[in-house]
C-alpha cells in the first residue's frame, strides 16, 4: 500500500488495481482528493481480498477499481474474475456503505483476450447497478476494432505509455467529477456467493 497523504484534501480516494494503476501519479493528477493506491504489478482478481481490510480500514469516500486483464494472461476464466470483482464490491458496499465507487472497465490488451474481456465487461456493467456503484466504459477509448489495446497507448499490447495514461484520464476525470454527485453505495447487502471458494 502506497499512502501519499495531503490532510487537507476534503476526501479521500483509493485507486485499486494493478501495475497500470501502481504506475500512476494519482496525487498529483488528483490534488483535490487525499490519495491511497492498492495495486502491485502482478496483481490479479484474487488480490482484491487480500486488500479488503486495508481499504475497510481507510473508509474512503471514493474507490476507483481497475484490474482483471492480468488475470485473463493467467488463463482464468471470465466468470472467475467476474465473481472475484463481484464478490469485492458487495464486501465493500457492506463494510464502506457510505463510499461512492466506480467500477472501471477491464482494459484491452492482446486481441486474443479481446471476447473474454468483453464478456466480463459485460457482467461487470450490471453487476455494478447491483450495488449502485458507477460503471466507466474504457472500451471505446483504448481499444481498436479488432478488441486490441491501441497500439499508441501501449508498447506491449498490456502496460500504458504517457500517452495511453493520458486517454485513460480524459475519461476517468470527468467520471469521478460525475461520481461525486452520485449517492453513496448506501447500505449493506447479503453475501449471495464468496469468489475464494
């Protein structure tokens, strides 16, 4: 866990991912919050349980979730991820109900994963209504039309240049700025089904 503390900031935000996020410069691209990363490179869907009780403990006011493409380089299966990611925001809106979170799109990387990202960008959409968390659809903005991450963003079709970090945010701001207008994930829910079974 990377804390980079501004006790001004009127809220905090916790950014929540893999290598692409543990790449970011999230405090200084997002002064106004008070920022902690929970992303290592390497890091796949079933870290998301190993991070829960350091993000229960912050109770931030914004989470930000952007990881699974690792995961589908592990050969997992699509429902898999979804469920390791479903299982994450309903721990989240029963222990953090008053956060507001945003459920990212997995991102494109090789077009031979491209239907499997598809298929869980699909499950994670509605899943995300379930929990009233916003959901942001990176699809159109980073992949090209064979389902492959676009080569100006990227040069090893996973991992973004300066440039490709600099889409992703085109779209991420305005969502945050969106988000903080939403309501709270509000109260807790039942657990139907636990992803570490």
């Amino acid at each position: 866990m990377t804390e980079l503390d501004d006790q001004s900031s009127p809220e905090s935000i916790v950014f929540v991912g893999d290598s692409i996020t543990a790449a970011g410069d999230w405090q200084k691209w997002f002064p106004e919050y008070r920022v902690t990363v929970e992303a290592t490179p390497g890091d796949a869907t079933d870290r998301l349980n190993e991070r829960l009780p350091a993000i229960i403990d912050l109770q931030p006011g914004t989470l930000a979730i952007l990881i699974g493409a690792n995961d589908f380089g592990q050969s997992r299966s699509v429902e898999y991820v979804v469920r390791s990611i479903e299982y994450f925001l309903a721990m989240v809106r029963q222990d953090v109900p008053g956060s507001r979170t945003l459920v990212q799109s997995i991102l494109p990387r090789g077009r031979e994963f491209a239907d499997d990202i598809r298929d869980a960008n699909r499950h994670l959409r509605q899943y995300a209504q379930n929990v009233h968390a916003q959901y942001l659809d990176l699809w159109a903005a980073m992949a090209t039309d064979e389902g492959e991450l676009k080569p100006e963003y990227t040069t090893d079709r996973l991992h973004l240049t300066a440039e490709g970090y600099e889409a992703w945010l085109s779209e991420l701001r305005p969502a945050l700025e969106r988000l903080r207008d939403a309501p709270p994930m509000s109260r807790p829910i039942s657990i139907i089904h636990d992803a570490r079974v």
